[in-house]
C-alpha cells in the first residue's frame, strides 16, 4: 500500500481550515482534517467539499495517533503539542511532518534537536518545524482578504497579540 493521505491535525480550526481549503483544490480525496471532534472535523470536511474526510485524533492518547496515521503520507500540525507524541510517532513512521506552531523550534540545536534529527534521517521521515504561525498567519489574512477584495497593490501586515480565549 501507497500511503497518499494528508493529514491536517487541528484541521476544522482557523487556521487549519485554511489550509485544508487551499490543499483540496490540489489534492481532491487525499485530505484528512484531524481533530478530538469527529463531528466537527467531518462538518469541515463535508463543507470544503473536494473528498475531504474527517478522522477523530487525539494527541494525549497513543492509539488514536496510530489509527489516525494510517494511510497518511504528510502530517500537518496545526495545534499545541502539550508533548510530542504526534512527532515522534510520524518520525517513527518515516512520514513527512509539518508544524505550523513556533512550540517545537524550542528544540534550537541543542540534544533534543539532534535526536530528533537523527531518528528523522534514520527513518526517512522530513520535518518542517515552525513553519507559519509567526510571522505566517499575516500572509494567510493577506490571502483572505486578497481573495474576498481583489489582489491587493501592497500589504503591510501589523501584528498584535490577542488573549487566549
């Protein structure tokens, strides 16, 4: 079996959902949005439309990544990671891993940085980390707006921090 699935954790999110949307175009059937919320992940899925399908994952408990893996070729994290089980397990796997949080570039080149590295070239496993959060999610609202009001002559995102809700 050819693995083909890409799986978008926190898929039915903002940003997420995004992504989904912009990948569905390109890869019809192929996408997976991945969240503890099998209803809400497969309302986001039925609403994108393109083959788009929703699979219950929940990063605190092993077996959910595992069933939630199978059949996935690219992961694409678009949640905080209390811990790394979601990397580890695509590492293990020899997945293609994103993360669009800035959480996991904690790992600077230190010891775990290098861990981390070398199961990942052991495994053949590709990882991105940090990927879009800061200073990415300005160029999504860009996108947004660009595709609701028309291309725009110049941007100049200003950033802000809002309180967790």
């Amino acid at each position: 079996m050819n693995p083909q699935g890409i799986l978008i954790v926190g898929g039915y999110g903002i940003v997420g959902r995004r992504i989904a949307i912009e990948l569905a175009r390109d890869y019809p059937g192929r996408l997976i949005l991945g969240g503890r919320s099998l209803a809400r992940a497969e309302a986001a899925a039925t609403a994108i439309g393109l083959g788009v399908r929703g699979q219950r994952i929940d990063i605190a408990i092993p077996s959910s990544i595992v069933t939630a893996l199978e059949g996935v070729a690219v992961v694409i994290s678009c949640i905080d990671q209390p811990g790394r089980k979601l990397l580890w397990a695509t590492i293990e796997r020899g997945l293609h891993y994103t993360d669009i949080t800035p959480h996991l570039t904690e790992l600077g080149r230190g010891s775990a940085f290098e861990k981390i590295d070398a199961a990942a070239r052991a495994s053949g496993a590709r990882l991105v980390l940090g990927a879009g959060i800061v200073p990415g999610i300005s160029s999504v609202m860009v996108r947004s707006l660009a595709d609701a009001l028309g291309e725009p002559m110049r941007s100049r995102p200003h950033f802000c921090f809002l309180p967790t809700m």
